[in-house]
C-alpha cells in the first residue's frame, strides 16, 4: 500500500502517518512543499522510534510525483468526493492521496480524477476528519480487503493465556 501526501502542513499529523504505515506496512509518499521540516522534533515525536523504519519518499511536487509513477490508479480522499472509501476495490499496491490539512486537495486534480475521489461518510456540517486519522480509516480499509496480508492478525497476552491457547 501507499499513503501520498500533498503538501501536508502538521508535522504531527505526518509523524502519526508515518507510524501508522510502518505498523500497516505501507510506504510514504510526501510531496512539497512541506509546511516543517522531517528534522523536528514533533515528527520524531509523533512516529517515536518506527519513523527509522518507514519507506519514504519526497517529491518536489505534483508532476515529478506522477512522472515516477505513471499509469498507477491514484485514490484521492476528499470531503468533495461523491462516492465513499468502502464503495472502491483497493489492489495491494494500491496509491491513496490527501490533500494539505488546510485546503485538501485541489479542486482541479480531484475533477481530472472524479472516478477516483472517495469520502468518509460524516454528520452535520463538520468539514473535515484530523488527517491521520483519515489516513489511518482508508488504509486499513484497503488493508481489509486485502485480508490483512502479511501482517499480525492474532495478538497474545504478555502474562497470561485466552482460553483455548
């Protein structure tokens, strides 16, 4: 799986993403410009010990992003998207993007993608989920319907046993 950020601005946001892929197995994709820089603090911070271990890979923008990788099917998340991130089939090396923390994605990119824009249904007015959690509700989506494949799916009791064990 890939998680893709465009232009990301929250250095926290970033580094929970950045765990929350290393614990899916995905690899990172960043594309500028950044609003921090991968050197601070609040990213190590936020992705503690795991931010070593993560595949990542920046991008100086959109173009050289899509260059690198051409012909992938690019998933954009969206609160504009008309259908929603369980409606789609993710394949294992699927690319799923999201836009800066500020201004999502840019209207442009999302209408020359419509068939790949999806959404997480929400109530009310609200404008919008914290990104990584966004990140985190459509990867393991995608991960589902590859059933979990290659990773950890029973967990075990440090002290103790479930019964049956």
């Amino acid at each position: 799986m890939n998680i893709v950020l465009l232009e990301p601005e929250i250095a926290l946001n970033t580094g929970n993403i950045g765990r929350t892929c290393v614990a899916a197995g995905a690899r990172l994709h960043l594309i500028e410009p950044l609003g921090f820089h991968l050197s601070e603090k609040e990213i190590r911070r936020a992705g503690m010990d795991y931010w070593q271990q993560l595949e990542v890979t920046r991008y100086a923008d959109f173009a050289e992003f899509q260059a690198k990788h051409p012909g992938i099917r690019l998933y954009m998340a969206t609160t504009k998207a008309q259908k929603a991130y369980t409606e789609v089939s993710y394949n294992p090396d699927a690319y799923i993007m999201f836009g800066k923390e500020s201004a999502g994605i840019p209207e442009e990119l999302l209408v020359e993608n419509a068939e790949n824009c999806i959404r997480i249904p929400m109530c009310g007015d609200i404008r919008s989920l914290n990104l990584a959690n966004s990140v985190a509700i459509v990867l393991y989506e995608a991960l589902r319907q590859n059933h979990f494949s290659g990773m950890n799916t029973k967990g075990s009791l440090h002290r103790l046993h479930w019964d049956g064990e």
